[in-house]
C-alpha cells in the first residue's frame, strides 16, 4: 500500500514522504535537516529509508535543509538542471544532483516517478506522479498559478491527488499583503486560489479518485476549512463523495493512518 506522510506545508517549510514497500522518497526538504529528521521520527518514519529528494523547485520554503539533509544520509537530490543551478546560485558551493526532464520518467526502488512542468515563478520547477507497483497512483503539484494542459495530463487517473489551495481571492485582497505581492500570487506564475484548485480538480477527478489532499494553504491568505470546503464542494458538484483533507503547516498527516499531533 502507498504511504504518504505530510510533514508541514505552507510558505513556512514544505516537506512529504512518499512510501511503497521498502522505499521511501523525499519530496522537498524545506525544513533545516534537524526539524525534518525529527518530525519523521515524530510520525513514525526512519530517516535512514529515504532513498532520495525529488525537489519541485529552490525556493527556500521547499529547499531550505536539502544540502545538509542530503549531506548526512547520502541520498541523491533529484532535480531539473535549473532548480539546481539556482540552488547552487544561493548556497555555498555546488550541490550534485541527478537530472530530472519532465515528461521522462524514472523508477526508484519499488516506485515510478514521472516529472511534469508547473507554472510558477522559478527556474524549472516540476510536480511529481508517483506510481506503485500495484498501481496506485499519488498526483503532486504545489506551487504553479495555473494547471497547465502538461499537468493535467500527467495528474490524469490519480487514485490519490495532493494540490495546492493557497488563498481565497477575497482574503488575499482585503488582506494585508501589497499590491505587488497580491499581484504575483494571483498571477499565471503564482498560485492557484481555491477557485482555481477547484476547477483543476475537476479536470482531474475520474472514478478511481479516493484521497484529495489540499496542500500550500496561506496562512494569511486562507483556512483549511476554506480550501477543503471548495474542492470538496466542487467533487460533490460532479458526484463524487471524496475524502479532502487540508494539510496544515505545523501537524504532520500520515495517511492511510492517522493524523500526528502538533510537532
């Protein structure tokens, strides 16, 4: 069975163990390699399985800890050649790394792992499909302003979707943000307001759908009650009863299992 163990996602720290058999992989690591090792073991995991850091892209919320996280376990950072040149641009030294084309995917222990573009204002940022050998299928696109054509193909027949839902659009305008960084989020390179998710969602939803999770909620700019509220709503709207679940900045989530308490 795949396992998927949210450690926190939001602006503060972005981090997610994907989980099949014996392997277990890393996306982001945007939490100081300390907090990351200690909120896996809080949730039960063993940091000495992950087998590899799949990166979306070098922002810091979602890259904060990979060089000294990488560093103590020697597990390769899998990443597209313009994430890493700009995480190399802001750190101290190269960092090696493994090439990820989207579109070309890659197999790692017991999982498939397919790349796809995402709309956002990085160098080369990329969501993830992870495949199982049984089949089951987990869709990742964080941060992207928009669910390109690319995406949604490659997120198409997920049995489980994580998406982001970072703001409300009436939250985001009233709120305390400037203009220009109220500008940016809502842009074709930002990222997608619950609306937005919504109608990605729909496009993505099939039968076999049995798990949303909505990740990268604002703090400033959202609830979890709003985000899960939309993209449940919208599921109901096309007959589909689906399970959505916000994931929250600071409570680990392990699913199939349990939710952690607070870290």
């Amino acid at each position: 069975m795949m396992r998927v163990t949210f450690l926190g996602s939001g602006s503060g720290g972005n981090c997610t163990l994907v989980s099949y058999g014996a392997t277990s992989i890393l996306v982001d690591c945007g939490f100081s390699a300390r907090e990351v090792t200690s909120r896996l073991r809080a949730l039960g995991e063993d940091p000495d399985r992950v087998r590899a850091i799949f990166v979306t892209h070098e922002h810091s919320d979602h890259s904060r800890g990979l060089r000294v996280f990488a560093k103590r376990t020697g597990v390769p950072l899998m990443a597209s050649d313009g994430t890493a040149r700009a995480v190399n641009a802001e750190a101290h030294g190269p960092i090696e790394h493994e090439r990820l084309r989207a579109g070309e995917p890659l197999r790692i222990g017991e999982l498939m792992i397919t790349p796809f573009s995402v709309s956002h204002d990085a160098r080369e940022p990329l969501g993830f499909v992870f495949a199982a050998l049984d089949g089951t299928r987990l869709g990742y696109a964080s941060d992207t302003g928009v669910m390109s054509a690319e995406a949604a193909e490659a997120m198409a027949d997920c049995d489980h979707i994580a998406l982001e839902a970072n703001h409300d659009l009436d939250m985001l305008a009233s709120g305390p943000y400037p203009f220009f960084l109220k500008r940016r989020i809502s842009s074709d390179i930002g990222h997608l307001s619950n609306g937005a998710s919504a109608d990605a969602l729909e496009q993505l939803a099939s039968d076999r759908l049995k798990q949303v999770f909505a990740i990268h909620i604002s703090r400033t700019n959202n609830t979890p009650a709003r985000a899960a509220a939309a993209l449940r709503g919208r599921l109901t709207s096309i007959g589909l009863d689906v399970p959505v679940t916000a994931v929250g900045q600071d409570t680990g989530l392990c699913f199939p299992d349990r939710q952690a308490p607070l870290f």
